[in-house]
C-alpha cells in the first residue's frame, strides 16, 4: 500500500515535503515535475501553471505515476492536484487506486458529471468566490463513492504558503489522513 500526494500549484515546497514525511507517502506529482518553483504568492503560482501546465497536462502526469505502480494506493490531493484526481476517477485500471483525499478541488464544480469508480472524500472550503460550496457539496454527496465534508477553514488551509494556511485545521486534517490514508 502506498500513498501519494498530489500538489497544488505551489508544487514541490519544503512544507509539503514535510507532510510526506508525517503521513508516510511514498511520491509526490507536481506540475513541475520535481522542480522547486520557489513562488512568491499564489498568484505567481497559479498564473505559471496555467501557462506552463495546465489541468489536462497535469491530469496526465497523475495517470502516468499511476501507471507504474503495483499495488493499492491512496491519493492525497490539493487544489489543482485535487481537481486532477477527480478528473481521473472515471477510471481505476487494475484497481489500483483504493481511495482519494481531495482538498478544495474547486475545478470539479466543471466536472459534475463524474461518477468516480473508486472511494473519493471531498473536503471543501467554507466558501468559494467563484460558485456556491454548498450547491456543489449538495449535488455530488448524491454520487457512490463520493464522501463530502464542507469545514470552517478556506481554500488553501492545508499550504503554509497559501494566504488561508490554518495551523489548526491543518494539524486536525494530518490527524484525520494518518488515521484514514493507509
């Protein structure tokens, strides 16, 4: 069983190397393909994996690690990462995923018509100011294989980087993965 964390458009940071160490993943799949971005803000980050990546691109990043695996993983993603996951969910070739962790995947409110063929716990923000993070919740708890959870904390509490990190809604949420993720 292995775990693998997928990054938000941050990529590779010291502080994400760090929640590999405390949750015991095996990989990490950035956009960058390993390569530390060193961002200034989210704004700079996001704007370079726009234009250097992408979500298709990213998508096909994900499947490609997948693919040279061998036994069961868990899928522990962010923001972008978290969107791609639920992008590749329609498929679980040779069952290799078990289950998905999603952090405030805000592009899977363009994707509502996926119904992912594994396990897939949606932890959303309190708010969103692009769409309605309750309507969106509402319609996809509705889906097999699709837990949600709407938490008092907003997009980007999970990254020391990001302008909303909460320490504590970060410590419970590492909590709740090493209990759950294996």
């Amino acid at each position: 069983m292995s775990i693998i964390l997928v990054s938000d458009v941050f990529g590779i940071t010291p502080a994400l190397l760090k929640l590999k160490d405390k949750l015991g993943a095996n990989t990490i799949v950035d956009p960058y393909k390993g390569k530390s971005m060193g961002f200034k803000n989210e704004a700079e980050a996001y704007s370079c994996f726009i234009t250097t990546v992408g979500l298709d691109r990213y998508v096909s990043q994900v499947v490609k690690t997948l693919a040279s695996l061998d036994s069961q993983t868990t899928l522990i993603g962010f923001s972008v990462g978290a969107s791609a996951i639920w992008r590749l969910s329609l498929n679980n070739d040779n069952n290799i995923i078990k289950q998905a962790f999603c952090f405030y995947g805000s592009q899977i409110r363009n994707y509502t018509n996926i119904d992912p063929c594994f396990k897939i716990n949606l932890v959303f923000p309190k708010n969103e100011s692009h769409f309605d993070v309750s309507k969106l919740k509402e319609e996809l708890t509705k889906k097999n294989n699709v837990i949600t959870t709407q938490v008092d904390y907003l997009h980007g509490f999970m990254n020391y980087y990001s302008s909303n990190f909460n320490q504590v809604g970060y410590e419970q949420h590492v909590a709740l993965l090493r209990s759950n993720a294996s």
